[in-house]
C-alpha cells in the first residue's frame, strides 16, 4: 500500500503549447508501479486552460474546487464540484475555468502507458 498528502507531491507547470496557468501534480503513476492507471491532480488559475487537444485514450475526470468548462468541437459544458466527466479517446478537448478570481482543481486518471 501507498500513502501520500497531495501538498508532498511536487507540482510542475503544464508545459503543452496553447496550456496557460495550469500545473499538475502525478499523485500516483509508473514512478509508484501503478500498473494500470495514472491519476494526475490538476490546478487551473483563473482563467487558465488546458490545450485544446486530443489523445488516442479515454480519460476520467472529477471536479474538486472551482469551476471548469470542458470544450470539444461541439459543446461547452460547464462541471462544478462533485461532477465527472468522461473524454472519449481522439476528441479534442480543453478544460478552462471561467473564474476570475478562484483556482480549480480536478483529478485526472490516464491509462499509465501515455502518462509522461
């Protein structure tokens, strides 16, 4: 068993081309010989996002803090705390939080395979 407090694991800036004001921390991943998925605590500013982008895997989401918007080609919905939210794998995709003034956070699980 592994046991970790979010604040010991060190957050790095998001540095994806079209990202801005996002860090991620690896809460557990390959590094813990987590042999299936990845899960990634995300911290988005005010106004920050995520790229808008798209990867050949699903990837689950839950809302912590704050508000985000989830974006795709077609709609823009918007998930508060408590919400969960499903990203089929190839669709392009971007979390932004709307606020001004209020950071958002959110957990994300990957498949460990594409987690970098």
């Amino acid at each position: 068993m592994l046991v970790k407090k979010i604040e010991d694991v060190p957050a790095a800036q998001v540095q994806m081309e079209g990202a801005k004001n996002v860090t991620v921390r690896v809460l557990f991943g390959p590094d813990d010989n987590a042999p299936t998925f990845a899960m990634r605590l995300f911290e988005i500013d005010a106004g920050g996002h995520t790229p808008f982008h798209a990867h050949p895997y699903e990837h689950e989401v839950v809302v912590l803090e704050g508000e985000v918007i989830l974006v795709s080609q077609s709609e823009e919905v918007p998930l508060e705390i408590g919400h969960v939210a499903l990203v089929p794998p190839d669709e392009k995709h971007n979390f932004r939080n709307p606020s001004n003034s209020r950071p958002a956070r959110m957990l994300c699980f990957v498949p460990v395979q594409y987690q970098k």
